[in-house]
C-alpha cells in the first residue's frame, strides 16, 4: 500500500501567506474604490459671513450636514453665567450648530455647541462658591487635580462650567451643548 508522504511544512506556510497576502490586497483595493467614490461624492462649500463666523455645508450620499460658526458667543445668553468681572481668555471663544438631514428628508438632527473661556485674578474657590450660589440645582460631577467640573443636564441641553487655578489666575471654561435656541 502506498501511502501519500506529508506536505512540508514550507508549503503549508506558503498557503497561508499567499492567502493572507490575497486578503490583503482585496481590502486595499476596496478602500481604494470607496475612497474614490467618496471623493466624487461629497462636496464642501464653506461661506465666510460678514459679521463674523463661516457656514459649511457638506453634502454626503446619505444626507446634508450644515455647520454654522458663531465668534465671541456670549454663553450667558445659553443659560451658562459669566463670572462677573472675568475676562474673555481666548479671542476665538464661541460655537457652532450643526444640523443633519437625511437625503430622504425624514430625519433632522440639530445640535448647537457654545463655548467660551474665561480668566479672573480670585481664588478659585471663591469662583466654585459664586458658581454653586448662581447655579444650586448644577450637580459637580468632579473635583479632581484642582479641577471643579459642574454639570446640568436639562431639557436637551447639557451645560457644563470647569474651574481651575492656574499660574495666572482662576480658569473658567463654560459650554453648553443640547438643541440651538430657537430664532
């Protein structure tokens, strides 16, 4: 009886490989074309505004994303206080609204981000104490490595104000997050 001698283990290797290197080169073309279709299907147009801010929309083969820029946003005017006498930290504080809609038209997503840095020369604490008497429902999330988070989640709005003391001075970084007010 004749038996069939074991193939060697060089080339089971190599089938392996071959295999490997065939899976390979299959994803990489796959990205390729989806690279390629993306790239002759999305189209951006950016728009500077005149009074300060840019609009960009985007069109994507599922849908719509505009995106509006807002400078210098005041976040007092989303719920979120200023403490008094502080000064804008950042020229370039402010917030966007970004808003999705479907190719088929049923579904609207929009979402606005305001945000703003600010400094003072009081302690933080004091800072933490005004905040806690403006805002006494706030919840603080957090008061780690000299950093006080407090949080408020309320009506599709999350707002959020960060305290921390710095080489010069108390840091104030306020946010708001949730559905843009209405016009």
């Amino acid at each position: 009886m004749l038996t069939k001698p074991n193939p060697a283990p060089d080339a089971r290797r190599g089938g392996i490989l071959s295999g490997l290197f065939t899976i390979f080169a299959i994803l990489v073309v796959l990205v390729l074309a989806g690279g390629i279709y993306l790239a002759n299907n999305v189209r951006v147009q950016t728009t500077h505004r005149a009074n300060g801010g840019d609009n960009v929309n985007i069109d994507v083969p599922g849908g719509h994303i505009k995106i509006q820029a807002h400078e210098n946003l005041d976040p007092a005017t989303l719920g979120v206080p200023v403490y008094p006498g502080s000064t804008r930290y950042r020229e370039n504080s402010g917030g966007a609204s970004f808003e999705w809609s479907s190719a088929d038209g049923d579904v609207d997503k929009t979402v606005a981000v305001a945000a703003g840095e600010f400094r003072t020369d009081e302690p933080a604490d004091k800072v933490l104490a005004w905040y806690r008497s403006q805002l006494p429902n706030w919840v603080i999330v957090t008061e780690h490595r000299g950093v006080s988070h407090l949080e408020l989640r309320e009506g599709g709005y999350k707002r959020i104000v960060a305290i921390k003391r710095k080489f010069d001075g108390t840091h104030i970084a306020v946010a708001s997050v949730g559905e843009p007010a209405s016009n």
